[in-house]
C-alpha cells in the first residue's frame, strides 16, 4: 500500500509541474507589482476560459497531493 501511495504521489507530482508550467504568464502582474501598481487597483478580473481551467486543475491536484501525503503518513506510522 505504500509503494501504490509513493508512486501515486510521485505521478500526482509531475502532473502539478505539468499543469503550472501550462498556465499562461502574467507578466503585466509583475511589472506593477514593481512600479506600484495602482492603476489596477480597480481592475481585478476573473480568470476565465483556459486559464481558469488550469488553476482550477492546479488546485485539484494540490489538494490531491496533499491527501496522499497525509496517508502515506498514516500508514507508513502503522
């Protein structure tokens, strides 16, 4: 059972690098995060469309990844 967990964990693991590395860039985010920013202060708008997919997919496979490690835990203590 701890092995299935282990490489379960392991595959979980690379699809997260996969999907992060998949979402597009916010370049624009990180020029104003240096030059202050206030312009879009007022401009906060949903992801929509692929974007929003993949954080979604990201937050999936974060929380997924983080289950399996809370039972590898439990049955590597047992």
């Amino acid at each position: 059972m701890y092995n299935i967990l282990l490489t379960a964990m392991i595959v979980i693991g690379l699809l997260i690098i996969i999907a992060v590395l998949m979402q597009p860039s916010k370049q624009q985010d990180a020029l104003s995060a240096l030059s202050g920013g206030g312009g879009d202060l007022f401009a906060t708008q949903k992801s929509r469309g692929f974007e929003a997919v993949m954080q979604r997919i990201t937050a999936i496979l974060g929380a997924i990844w983080f289950i399996i490690g809370l039972a590898l835990v439990y049955v590597g203590s047992h």
